[in-house]
C-alpha cells in the first residue's frame, strides 16, 4: 500500500530544531564571551577613575598647604591595611581617600609588579617638598599593564607588569610616571 505525501506539512523535524538550538548556543557563548571582557575593562576604568581621584585631592592639598607636601610621601602600599596605616590622618578627607586606596587594591586582586609581589599602587612624593611633582602608579589587573598619573598632566598605560613600556627598559621613564622625561616632576 502505498502512503499519500502531505504537502501541509506542520511543525519542525527534530533536526532543524537541534539545529536552532546549536546555532542558538554558540551566538550565546560569543556575546558571553564580549561581554565579560567589557566588565574586566570597566574595572580597570574603574580604578583609573580612583587613581585620577586621588591626584586631584593631592593636588589640591599641596597646592592650599605647600608646608604638608611631605604628608603625600606615601610609597608602594601591598594591601588594604595599608591605605589606613602609611597615609597620614592630617590630610584633609583622610577617610574618603583611605576609602578610594582600600577600593584600588582590592580591584587589582592578585596583580601586582613582576619581582615585587604585592605591590598595588605607589604614590610618589612631591621633591623637596615642593608643590608638584607627585606621580600615582596603580596596577590595572585585566590590562596587565601599570597606569601612571602625573601632577604634571602626564598619564600612561603602557607600562607592562614587567618593568617595561613606552619604549624603554625602565617603566618609570612613561608619561606621568616618577621619572616623566617631559618634566613637571
């Protein structure tokens, strides 16, 4: 006996539903994929943000009171205790910016300077005491990369982990690092 073809045919064939759902979850798994790498991103704008706060209430410290530069003689802080222990408690809103450092070192996670483990952020002190001259080095985890800010304007995240960047061997030597070769420090 022969069967009559339905040409009405209604619904999918278990193989093209498969097929859906495969493609279905491979488009998922890419933007899955985009998507954490823009929250690693945003974390390291995130500590950027808090870096950059910093300066401008450094700045704006030494500029007003010229006589407490020495305060911001701060050097590499290793954890979160101490944003509270080596900066000083005279310095004007102390407990926002020990809130900001605590925020940095625990957004760098386990990053740190290659041969310096544990070493999150340095804040350099102004020379002599002098106004300017101030240079915050934070560790940027997702990007590997330092971020350097100057009081002279200057700013960079090219300096690897490693030591090196901008196009020398010594990291210190990028814009807004300790030893910017365009000045102001």
């Amino acid at each position: 006996m022969i069967y009559p073809v339905c040409q009405n045919r209604k619904g999918f064939t278990l193989i093209e539903l498969l097929m859906v759902i495969a493609i279905i979850g491979i488009l998922a798994s890419i933007i899955i994929v985009n998507l954490s790498g823009g929250k690693n991103r945003a974390e390291d704008a995130s500590i950027i943000s808090s870096a950059e706060s910093i300066m401008k209430a450094a700045q704006n410290d030494i500029i007003s009171s010229p006589q407490d530069a020495g305060m911001w003689s701060i050097g590499w802080l290793t954890n979160v205790s101490d944003c509270s222990t080596k900066i000083s408690s005279n310095i004007p809103n102390y407990s926002q910016l020990v809130a900001t450092c605590q925020s940095i070192i625990d957004a760098t996670g386990s990053a740190s300077l290659a041969g310096y483990p544990n070493y999150k952020m340095l804040i350099t002190p102004p020379p002599n005491g002098t106004n300017g001259g101030l240079s915050i080095m934070v560790v940027l985890p997702y990007a590997q990369r330092f971020y350097c800010i100057g009081s002279n304007g200057g700013s960079s995240k090219m300096t690897l982990l490693d030591s090196t960047g901008c196009g020398t061997s010594l990291s210190w030597h990028c814009p807004g690092c300790a030893n910017d070769p365009s000045g102001g420090f």
